[in-house]
C-alpha cells in the first residue's frame, strides 16, 4: 500500500481505524517441508543459530552476493549459494525463509517468486510458531484490538511531534496485523541513522554522558564516541550476556584514546526491580530475560545504578518498558535523551510510548522505522530547547556490579 504523503494527527486517526477494521492476515508458521534461509548478513547468522538451537537447522543458505561470504568465519563449514545456482526443483520444494529487513518485504517476495520460489515467507514469521522453545518474539501478530488498546493508540497517535512519526507508527501496526508493507512516500526507512536520527544529533550537547542498555558488542558505543564535534564525558555499556560483554569489553580499545578511559561495561539485566531472572543467552543481539532461559543474570534498577546519563539508548527485546519504569527517577532528574526500541512485542504499540509521554518531561517524541518486516522501531524523547543537562556531573558506577 502505497501513500503519497504522511498523515497529519486526525488523517492518522482514520487509517488507524480502517486498519483495525481489516482482518487479521498474518500468522505463525510452522516448518514443514525442507527450509532455506535467503540472505547470510546477521540477520541470517542469528536465524541459522535459533534454528539449529531448536532442531531446524536450514538445508540451504541463498545470498545474491556469496562471494562476500567466503572470509567469514561464520560460513566456514556452510556454503552460501548465489539465487541461480539452486535448482528449479529446490525452489520448488523448500520452504524460503527471508533473513533480510532492509528492504520491502512484498518488493522482495515478488522477486524470489518470479525466480520460481513457490513458498516464501519472513523469517520471523516461522521464529513465532516457535516460541515455546525460544524467546525472540519479533514475529508478534497485532490481533485483538480492544477498547483500550484503540483508545490509547490513538492517543499516542495524537502525541507525536511530527507526521513522519505518526506515518512510520502505522507502518509498523500495518505490518504486524497484515504482513503488508504501508509506504509513506515522503517518510523513507532510513535503516543507517538509529538511535542517532537528525532530532538527537542536533539536542547533543558539547559532552555526552552516554547509557548503552542493552550493548551488544558495543557498536552503538562506538558510533557515539565517533561523531564529530561530540564528547563522550562517560559510557556505561549494559551488557548480561557473557559473551556480548566480553566483545563490549574488547570494544573499548577501538575507541579514542581519551575514551577508553571514560568507558566501562556493567555486566547486569536491568528491570523495574532488582533481582536473580533466568537469562536466555547465546543468540546475540536477541539474548534477553526470559524463563526459558537456563542462566541466572543478576538484575538491577538504572535507579539504583546512580548514574547522571545525558542520553540512554535502550535494545532489550522486549523488556524496554519495564527497564524504564525502573529509570524514572534518572529520568525526571537528568532529562536525557531517550532512544527506546519498541518492536518486540505488542507493548510497543501504546504502552511504552505513553508511558513516555506521561512523564510529562517536556520532551518532543518521534517515532522511526529502521527496517522492515515490523522490525526496527525507536521511540525518541527527545528534550526541548534549554532542558539538556549538562554532564559535568557525571558519576562512575557506584553501585554498579
């Protein structure tokens, strides 16, 4: 679907409503016949991970550039195909799990179609049928639709600052109730800028003192140290998973010299409440809280960590909202900038952004897409003019594990 330009607050209003009225069109699906997986950037390495985790490991990676793959450690004992180098007979057979967000699912679909794949599919969409053995819930369908989630999506609808935020938030909504791609000609998904979209850069003060919830490896860390005319006074990277951290840990020393001394790694889960949580580890960037999981991570409040953050990024898989609710006295004291995802599950739908919103902080809130297939979704508080804190101020880790 296809529109011209971004919905104004009463525009967004009625799509909403015409979107709620349609039928539900996505579902979970299940592995039933032989699988392949297209695309082997990371997206594709973590599928081929969950899969095999869970006893479906795919016969069949395809890429359209192999040969970008030959040095990578990841693929050493698998080999990637280029799309005409698999028979006629296997697209024919296999079940195509798409690995790649970066691009319109449906323009895809329609090309692997007409190269004769007859069964195509996100791959998130097979990850949902599977959650009983795993945690990743990027796959969430958006079904019912109460008086309580219409009431406050269009409330939140109402609060965003701008008309590219309201496009970009049915966008998502779209996609997680009929798999269909809703286009807004003049609000592209800018997949390169998350996190640090023009509205952030041009609210960052002189210094930074810099929260990475939710590390990873510390890329994000990086690309902050790295902007020009930016200061980094301080970086707490949050990271529970053993082996993100220790990458975090070793991403210090790519850093600028006067850096590398201002960062630090805090190897916790942070929640609404301290406490031992079963930890789900070893899916990379998807590791998160989870009963499934067999670790026990400690968890702590960003309260209790006592830190002066000027800007806060959160990825948690889901777990954003309750990490903030245990933040909000840093919030209300400090007035960073925050930059939450919000596509995990359905809470991203209202719940996280109005709770936002109802801190009432005076903040201009944006909502982006930074891919496709539902996925990438940032919330952005963003504070107006002459309520940045300075970060001066900015402790160590007290208290920090």
């Amino acid at each position: 679907m296809h529109l011209s330009t971004s919905p104004s607050a009463k525009e967004a209003r009625t799509l909403f409503r015409q979107l709620a009225s349609q039928p539900v069109t996505r579902a979970p699906r299940k592995i039933d016949k032989p699988l392949a997986i297209y695309g082997a950037g990371n997206l594709g390495k973590m599928a081929f991970d969950l899969l095999t985790r869970i006893g479906h490991p795919p016969s069949l990676i395809v890429d359209t550039n192999p040969k970008a793959f030959i040095q990578d450690s990841f693929w050493s004992s698998t080999r990637v195909f280029a799309p005409q180098e698999v028979p006629a007979a296997t697209r024919a057979s296999h079940l195509l799990a798409v690995t790649i967000a970066n691009l319109p699912y449906e323009d895809l679909a329609r090309v692997l179609s007409s190269q004769g794949w007859t069964d195509i599919v996100p791959f998130y969409d097979v990850s949902e049928a599977y959650r009983d053995v795993h945690p990743l819930g990027n796959g969430w369908v958006l079904d019912e639709i109460d008086y309580t989630d219409s009431e406050s999506t269009l409330e939140t609808l109402d609060n965003w600052s701008d008309d590219v935020s309201r496009a970009h938030h049915l966008q998502f909504m779209a996609w997680h109730r009929t798999g269909r791609d809703w286009i807004f000609t003049d609000a592209p998904v800018n997949t390169q800028d998350r996190y640090l979209i023009p509205e952030v850069v041009r609210a960052l003060g002189k210094e930074q003192a810099f929260m990475d919830v939710g590390a990873h490896r510390g890329e994000t860390t990086e690309r902050m140290c790295g902007l020009s005319g930016n200061a980094v006074k301080h970086a707490w990277m949050i990271e529970p998973d053993p082996v993100n951290a220790a990458e975090a840990e070793r991403s210090i020393l790519r850093l600028p010299g006067e850096n590398q001394a201002r960062s630090e790694v805090l190897r916790c889960a942070v929640s609404s409440r301290s406490s031992s949580e079963p930890f789900f580890s070893g899916l990379g960037y998807a590791s998160q809280l989870s009963p499934l999981g067999r670790d026990l991570a400690e968890v702590k409040t960003i309260d209790e960590l006592d830190l002066e953050p000027t800007f806060i990024k959160l990825h948690l898989e889901g777990h954003e909202l309750d990490a903030l609710m245990g933040a909000e006295s840093t919030l209300r004291t400090n007035h960073p900038i925050v930059a939450s995802t919000a596509y995990h599950n359905k809470l991203g739908l209202w719940r996280l952004p109005l709770w936002l919103m109802n801190l009432s902080l005076n903040y201009s809130y944006y909502f982006r897409l930074h891919s496709w297939c539902g996925t990438g979704a940032v919330v952005y508080c963003v504070p107006r003019a002459g309520k940045i804190r300075p970060s001066g101020s900015a402790r160590q880790g007290r208290g920090a594990p």
